[in-house]
C-alpha cells in the first residue's frame, strides 16, 4: 500500500484531528499552569513586601537601619532588595544603585530590568516604595529570577510534551489506517471476484467483531441468500422445461401422426383430444408458476377481507365429496364454530383445495380423509388429515418446494407445485404450514400466527 493512501486514509485523519485536540487541551493546561505559577509567586511576594513596608512605617530610625541591615546580612542567595533614601532621593543605606522607577504608593510593583547590586547585569523584581513620616522613603523589593526560572521551566515541558505526544498520536493513526486500508482492500477485493463471477467467494471477516465486520456478515448473509435463490432458479427452470417438454414433445408427436394423411378423421379427432390434454397439461404448470408468482409479490394483498374459514372448508369439502365417494374413502369434515381472518377467499379456497386434493390423492381404497377448522388456544387452526402413507422425515422439508416429488412417491403424477402453492398463501395470510406425523397418514396444519390476529381482534370488538 502506498504512504499517500495511508495518509488519505480516514483514520489517519482523524487521528490527526485527535492530535490537534489533544495539542490545543495540552498547551491550554500548561497555559493555566503557567498563569497561576506567575501570578501567585509574584502575588505572594508583594503581599509580604507591603506588609514589611507597613510595618516599617512605625519604627525608629535606628531601628529601621538595624532592620534593614540584619536583613541586607541574611540575605545568602542575594533575593531581597532593600534601600533607604532621604527626602531628595539620596540613597542612605541599601544595595540597590538607585531608586527603580516607580510610584511611592506602599504598593507592589514589577520591574522587568533591576540592575542587580554588583551591576554585573539585570534581572526582574518586585518593589513596595513607601514613604515615612520623616519623608525618607523605604524601600523592600525581591527577586522574580526564581519564578521565571520556574516558568520557563513549564514552557520547556510543554515543548517537549507535546511533539512526542503529537507525533505518537499520528503514528498510532498511521497504524489504524494502514489496517483499516488493508482491510478495505481485501472487503474490495472478494467484491471484485464476486463480481467477476466467483459467487462462492464472501467478504472476509475477523475476530473483531467491529462495524466492518458486521457490515461483511451482513454482505455474506445477503450473497449466501442470493446463491440459495440462484440455485432455485436453475432448479425451478430445469423443473419447467422437464414439465413443459414431455407433454408439448408428446402433443407434437399426436399432431405430427395425425397429419401424415393416412388417419382417419376418427383417429385425427382421437389424436387432437390427446394432444389437448398434454397442452392443457402445459397449461395447467404454467398457470400455476403465474398463481405463486403474483401470490409473492402481494398483488391478492389489497382483495384481503375478513372470511370464515369453517365456510370455506365446508366448500371444499362439498366440492371433494364426490371424488372421495368415487375412490371409496370416508370423508368428513369437523367445523362448525365460525373462524374469521382476513384474507382472501379465493385463495384461502385454493390452498385448502390442494392440501385435500393431497390427501384424497395419496389415501388409498378404504381409508379417512378428514377436514377439521377450529381455534387451538385462541388461534385458528386448519387441519387436513389422511390415512395415507405420511411424509418420511428426511422429505418434510422438501414437499413444499417447487416442483419437488417425493421419490418413493406412488401415487398419480402431478406438477409438484400444489403445496407451494399453499404454503405461499399461508405465508400471505399470516399462517404457518406444518406436516405432521399420524401414524398411519398425515396431518397438514394451517395455524394462523401473529399477523393474523389483530383482525380477529377487530372482529371480537
């Protein structure tokens, strides 16, 4: 990765902004740190000189110069400045070369440049000037030397502080946004193989478990879907042209015979009978993927109003009745109690009609077919149950898709899109399609789920 990209990089940058946050927080504090030494040493230090020259007020002459003198004598590290000067400016006692330039007021105040006794050079001070009774004027000064020593001193830390802790700072963004980039690029990468047409390929993901990683499962939830969808696409076209190809093949085949010129126009009439059936067949296949289509994507949604369930059971059941009979099977149906949902009759009529077209389908001679519509703990519940050969458990998550057959399936052949296509309707409806096991036979269970229900709280109000 190049060094501009780094720098580019978003984490880089920000790191850089931290920096300067931290530079500005840093210098701040060091700036109030600075201020406050300043200002309480030389603030101390007046307050002691104005006291001193306070006190000097009120005491003798003689007394004065012993004062000034023992202090002139304990003054080892040569701190204090102090002077005695008559009415006319005259210095009388002290080790300052002359009166510094300011007020006689008894009030502190700071000199810059104080040349010091030695006139070997200058340094700053503060100085109280207060004028006796006599006239003389006492003088009581000290030296700053040590608090700017000291703020030179926090001036020096802060410089030295603050360039490793900036520069630190940057090399730790650096560091973030190289791996944030390498990650990136990777994330990049397997999108460009994706897209390229590896469709087994998914983002990478690590043991962070940060944003990007969040982002990456997400992508990879979404392609894993899309590969599901994809594999079912190719499933369900090779399914429809299997459909589609045998009946038309067998339809073209009739036609082809018929027109050959030496049928009869009985034997043409046979064969055009024959070669409708494989075309209503086709038919039949085609309409049926068109049904589950428009079913998924909602177009029934707006026809929804609120339906007895028990009567359109009751329907069905009447419409079946005979088909039964014919097959000799017992059937019978158990709903009395009205179940109201909201739905669409259509087609609410439709996946009840192919769950008991199953089970008279693949009942044989003698057995049971029932029908039950009642409401389990509140919720309403369709049932259509057989005495069948049930569903082996290694096929119940099968049935429901497209065009599947059961392998050890016996029975009339069909389309293999009926129970998609109640499952579909449930989905729209709020149901839930279920098999179970009944030992012998099957039960198929419509249970009504949470978005089924406000409406029959509406109807209850």
């Amino acid at each position: 990765m190049r060094i501009a990209e780094v720098f580019n990089a978003r984490a880089f940058r920000l790191a850089l902004a931290f920096s300067v946050a931290v530079s500005a927080a840093t210098a701040a504090a060091f700036t109030l740190i600075y201020l406050h030494v300043s200002s309480a040493d030389v603030q101390r230090a007046g307050a002691v000189l104005v006291d001193e020259a306070a006190n000097s007020e009120g005491a003798s002459e003689a007394q004065l110069r012993e004062a000034l003198e023992l202090r002139l004598t304990r003054d080892i590290r040569r701190l204090d400045y102090v002077a005695l000067f008559d009415q006319k400016g005259n210095k009388v006692l002290g080790d300052v070369p002359a009166m510094p330039p300011i007020p006689v007021d008894g009030l502190p105040h700071v000199v810059r440049q104080q040349l010091l006794p030695d006139s070997s050079g200058s340094e700053p001070a503060i100085f109280v000037a207060r004028r006796r009774a006599d006239g003389r004027v006492v003088l009581f000064g000290r030296s700053l030397r040590e608090a700017y020593d000291l703020q030179e001193t926090v001036l020096k830390a802060l410089a030295v502080a603050l360039a490793p802790t900036t520069l630190a700072i940057l090399g730790i963004g650096a560091v973030f946004a190289r791996r944030a980039s390498l990650r990136l690029e990777s994330v990049r990468e397997a999108i460009v193989r994706i897209m390229n047409g590896e469709l087994e390929s998914r983002l990478p993901v690590t043991k962070e478990r940060d944003d990007i990683d969040k982002i990456a499962q997400a992508v990879n939830a979404m392609l894993d879907e899309i590969g599901r969808l994809l594999d079912q696409l190719k499933s369900v076209g090779d399914n429809i042209a299997h459909d589609l190809r045998t009946p038309l093949m067998v339809a073209r085949s009739k036609i082809e015979r018929a027109l050959d010129g030496r049928a009869e126009p009985e034997g043409l009439r046979a064969a055009m009978r024959s070669a409708l059936i494989q075309l209503e067949r086709a038919s039949i296949t085609i309409s049926a993927i068109l049904r589950i289509s428009a079913v998924e994507n909602g177009l029934w949604e707006k026809r929804f109003v609120d339906l007895d369930l028990s009567a359109v059971c009751a329907q069905v059941f009447e419409f079946y009745e005979p088909l039964a009979e014919s097959k000799s099977l017992e059937f019978r149906i158990d709903a009395g109690n009205p179940l109201v949902v909201r739905g669409d009759d259509d087609l609410m009529r439709e996946a009840i009609s192919n769950l008991v077209d199953n089970a008279i389908k693949f009942t044989p001679s003698g057995g049971t077919v029932l029908i039950e519509a009642r409401a389990v703990d509140g919720v309403p519940c369709v049932s259509i149950s057989d005495t069948g050969r049930g569903v082996p458990p290694e096929e119940r998550a099968k049935i429901f898709n497209r065009f599947y057959r059961g392998e050890s399936c016996d029975g009339p052949a069909g389309h293999g899109l009926g129970l998609s296509i109640a499952r579909t309707i449930a989905n729209l409806h709020g149901f839930q399609l279920t098999v179970e096991d009944i030992y012998p036979g099957a039960r198929f269970v419509l249970r009504a789920v949470a978005a089924a229900l406000p409406s029959l709280e509406r109807r209850a109000a």
